[in-house]
C-alpha cells in the first residue's frame, strides 16, 4: 500500500513538472502566431487535464457505491475532457461558426457527457429508485433525450433561418410544452398516489404552464424590439409573480 501511494506521488509531482515543461515550450515556440485567449485556453486545458490525470489515478479501486472506483474514474475523466473541449473550443474553433451551431456542438458535447456517466451509474441508481417508477424514469430519459436532440437539430440547421433570437427563443419554449405536459401527465398520478410533492399540485401546474405560455407569446410577439437584457428582465419579473402567487396558494 505504502508502495502504491508513492508511486503516485510520484506520478502526481511528475506530471506538473510535464505541464510546466510544456507551457514554456509552448510559450517559447508558439504562443507568438496565437492571441492571448488562446494561450491562456492551451495552458488552462492542459493544466485541467493535468489535474483529471491525477483525480484518475488517485481514485480508490473501492470508491463510490458497489466499490466501483471505475464509475468515478470515469466521471473524472468525461468531465475532465468535456471541459477542456469547451475551454479549447471557444477561441480556437468558436468563430468559425454561427452562435446557434456553437450553442448546438455545446449542447451535443454536453449532453454525449451527461449520457455516459448516465450509463456507467445505471446499474447503481436503479437499485436506489423505489420501485413501480422505473418504467417513468426510462420515459423521462426518453423524453429528455428526444427534446435535446430537437433543439440540437433545430439549433444546427434551421435557427440561422431566422433573423431574431427571440423567435429561436419563442420556438424552443414552444417545444418544451408538450415535454412539460406529458412529465407532469406521467409524475402527477404517481405523486398523488403516494403523497409526494405540494399539496396544491395542480394550481402549480397550471401556474408553470401559463409562465410558459407567457413567455412564448412575449418572445414571439413583443420581445424584438427591446434588448437582451431587458427581455431577461422581463422572464424574472413574471417568474417572481408565479412564484409569490404559489407561495401564497401554498400558504392558504
């Protein structure tokens, strides 16, 4: 055992040394031919991946639930790599495409990440959902899985058809209804059936529902000729409404 943790010490102290190596080669050979956000990307990246290398090999084989230390290298190195992606990705690769493509690589990239802890903790989480809901957790997956993949596509190749954001933002608002509706038509029963939730469920419902509605229609109809940040405004100010109204359902 001591044996072990001073091989990884060792490993740990010369993998910083590698890093340190490598920025001032880089700084010595290529920094010149790039901007000043990129150098700091390539020095940030590296120094996260560094940093994933040492969380990977200092990870107990027993670690986590069902001793399954892989599950947790794992996670480290999906995060590890997803981050150093974003932080690669943005001053080397962003300019090159719209803001709607780049949101959707994002979202893709996040979402492949999020799908593969997903799939190295299955077999853990089913054992901790109570049962009679497994079949409503798989459709909820499934659900959330076609939602993203719409507003992924829709991002890519048909949000750069229209001129205004707000339209792109009434649209995706448009898409999340009917995923609203069928969660709350799939989770309303089941929380009913075992007493989960607030007591005024419906009156919750019917509140989100109608912010939705709100929002939609204000993105589509009136948001344009006003400002990014004053149309952020706005989602707060009728977000606070719905939530001071339900606090006051929920009181009485």
């Amino acid at each position: 055992m001591k044996h072990e943790m001073r091989y990884k010490g060792y490993c740990s102290f010369a993998s910083f040394i590698v890093w340190f190596g490598f920025v001032i080669a880089w700084l010595l050979f290529f920094a010149s031919g790039h901007g000043i956000f990129e150098n700091i990307a390539v020095c940030l990246a590296t120094l996260i991946l560094i940093g994933g290398f040492n969380g990977f090999i200092w990870v107990p084989r027993e670690a986590g639930p069902g001793r399954g230390g892989w599950r947790v290298r794992l996670s480290i190195a999906v995060g590890v790599i997803w981050l150093a992606f974003v932080i690669m990705w943005l001053p080397f690769y962003a300019e090159s495409f719209t803001v709607y493509k780049n949101a959707a690589i994002l979202l893709a990239s996040f979402f492949a990440m999020i799908v593969l802890n997903m799939a190295a903790w299955a077999s853990i989480v089913s054992q901790e959902i109570p049962e009679g809901i497994g079949m409503r957790v798989n459709v909820t997956f499934g659900i959330g899985l076609l939602w993203c993949t719409f507003v992924i596509v829709w991002l890519w190749f048909y949000a750069g058809l229209y001129l205004a954001w707000e339209f792109n933002a009434a649209i995706l608002i448009l898409s999340a209804l009917p995923v609203y509706l069928a969660l709350v038509g799939m989770w309303v029963p089941w929380a009913r059936k075992t007493g989960q939730g607030p007591k005024s469920w419906a009156a919750w419902f019917w509140l989100l529902f109608a912010w939705m509605v709100v929002l939609f229609v204000w993105f589509w109809l009136f948001a344009p000729p006003f400002n990014v940040y004053q149309n952020f405004a706005f989602a707060l100010v009728t977000l606070v409404a719905v939530a001071a109204i339900g606090a006051a359902i929920e009181r009485r």
